[in-house]
C-alpha cells in the first residue's frame, strides 16, 4: 500500500512538472511573438520616417505612425504548408495596368476557430534574384475587414520558403501594399482562391480613407 501510495504522488508530481514545463514554454513562445510583433512595427515605422517612406510628402509631415489592431495571439497560427510543383507562370493583377509575373509556390493550411482555411503562397522570378530575397515568398489575401477598417485591395503576409510543413502564420503582422499609402504605387492585388471569408481583425488597418 505505501508502495501505491508513494506511486500515486511520484505519478501526479510529475504531471504536475509537465503541464508546469509545457505553460512555461508555451509561456516563452507568447513572449518571443510579442517580442517579434513589436519589432515588426518599430522597423515598419523607422522606414515610414526614413528618406524612402512610401508616404505622400504631406502625409509624412505629420506621420506618426500606423495604425494597428491590438495584438491577439489567436491569430497566430500552427500551419501546414504544401509545396505545389511544376505551377505556370501567371500575370497577376495590380492596381494599375502592370501584369507582374508569379508562380504559386505552395499552399498553407490552418485553422481558426475550428475551421480550415487555405491560403495560396506566391513567388516572383524577379523578386528572388535580388540579394537576400533568393527564399522571398508572400501571402496576399483579403478577408471581411477590407474596406471598413482595413484598406479595401487587401493587405500582405511575408513568407520565406520554410524547412518543414510545420510553420507559423501570424496575422498579426500582415501588412498594408504601398499604394494603400501612395497612389503612385502599382501593388498585387490577392487572387481569388485568398479571399478569407472570415474577418481578421489583427495586424495594420488602414492608413486613412480614400
């Protein structure tokens, strides 16, 4: 009996040093998001108040910043990406009459709130030959804030070509296109298949209304 006893009370410890371990890290990854998020918008702003900000001349006068839903973690997802091989070269669609160039590279699948989206990751054959861009991809989509609190062409996610399928996508850090800010800008607009039915109310919204 006092062997059952001492068993019981090791077993439990042990759960309990798990699920201590587990919070902890678990923990330690929030932290490193924040931490991540954040950098992402001081760089964002640094460039915005540097000699090659995409803002108007008047807008940068008075710029003092972006603006931003607040950070919600829910919106930074485990995914699943899928290579996708021997994809054609397409002429994707700008805001202006400029047809660049793309291939779908792969796909990303998640889920939020039970739910299983997909979204289609794309590459520029011009964009990968500039140095530090040779692993560049990124995500455009749209979703149910465009055009209300978000800029209404859709808004981007940066990705580079991942080691494993296992990969994070945050939301969180999507960003505006440039002519959201400039209308001298020609930027991608998100094809069809990265029309998100849902809202994703993270990440920029928009700069001012047009």
């Amino acid at each position: 009996m006092r062997f059952l006893k001492n068993f019981k009370k090791s077993g439990a410890l042990t759960l309990l040093l798990a699920f201590s371990f587990a919070f902890a890290a678990a923990q330690q990854q929030d932290e490193e998001a924040l931490q991540l998020i954040n950098k992402h918008r001081k760089k964002q702003y640094k460039e915005f108040k540097g000699s090659e900000s995409p803002l108007l001349p008047k807008d940068k006068k008075r710029f003092k910043g972006l603006n931003y839903y607040p950070i919600d973690l829910k919106y930074r997802v485990q995914a699943k990406f899928r290579r996708t091989e021997n994809e054609p070269l397409f002429k994707m669609k700008t805001t202006t009459t400029r047809l660049p160039e793309y291939t779908k590279y792969g796909e990303v699948t998640f889920s939020i709130d039970s739910t299983s989206y997909t979204l289609e990751v794309y590459q520029s054959p011009e964009i990968m030959k500039r140095p530090g861009y040779e692993d560049y991809l990124f995500i455009p989509f749209t979703d149910l804030t465009n055009g209300e609190e978000t800029y209404e062409v859709g808004r981007y996610l940066e990705f580079r070509i991942p080691k494993s399928e296992d990969v994070i996508i945050d939301f969180n850090l999507c960003y505006n296109p440039y002519c959201s800010y400039n209308p001298n800008y020609s930027c991608p607009i998100p094809p069809a298949p990265n029309q998100l039915p849902i809202a994703i109310p993270v990440g920029e919204k928009k700069f001012k209304d047009h």
